[in-house]
C-alpha cells in the first residue's frame, strides 16, 4: 500500500517562503509523475507543478517563476519550494503520485495560509 504524508504548510506573511514535502512510502512502481494540486473551498482542485520520471517540470501561470518542485530519490520524497507567496496562494495543498497505468495516489493535503 501506498502512502504519501505531506508536511510544511503553515501561515506566512506576502512576500514570504515555504518547502512543502511529501514523503512516500509502500510499493511504488513505474512512476510517471509527481505532482502538486492546490484545492480552496468551493473549487476543484488544480494541478500547480508537475515533475516528469524524465526530469522535465512544467508549473501553472499563477505559480511560474515562484514555485519549484524537486525530489530526493533516495528517499522518494517531493518538495515544493514557494516563493514570494502572495494571499492567492491560500489553499489546501496535496501532492500526487501518478504511475504511467494512470493510478494515483494522494497525499492528505496541508494547509497553506498566506496573510499579513
């Protein structure tokens, strides 16, 4: 069974930074992707970054140039490194593991509050 604990949300002020992790653990296979979603009440979920098994990254517009995703392969774990937040970036944050038999796997999302 796979599981991913995300960690590192909190309240920050504008301008400032966080790192978002996201550990897995369990039986991965053939992992295509990893992948940061942001969620606020009442609306869906969006993708922010993705990081390809290929190494590529691709990031949203609203988070280009601020957000970067990286991962440790040692020890399967993803970041997200937030820069310059702004009080848009208030969300719930998940981090997602996709194989390339498109299963997904889901972390239990951290609460990212961004205010003066």
């Amino acid at each position: 069974q796979v599981q991913l604990v995300e960690s590192g949300g909190g309240l920050v002020q504008p301008g400032g930074s966080l790192r978002l992790s996201c550990a897995a653990s369990g039986r991965l296979f053939d992992v295509y992707a990893m992948e940061w979603y942001r969620q606020t009440p009442g609306q869906e979920r969006e993708r922010v970054a993705i990081r390809r098994n290929s190494g590529s990254t691709s990031y949203e517009d609203p988070v280009k140039g601020r957000f970067t995703i990286s991962r440790d392969p040692a020890t399967n774990t993803v970041f997200l490194q937030m820069d310059s937040l702004k009080p848009e970036d208030t969300a719930v944050y998940y981090c997602s593991f996709v194989s390339y038999g498109g299963v997904r796997h889901w972390g239990q999302g951290t609460q990212v509050t961004v205010s003066s």
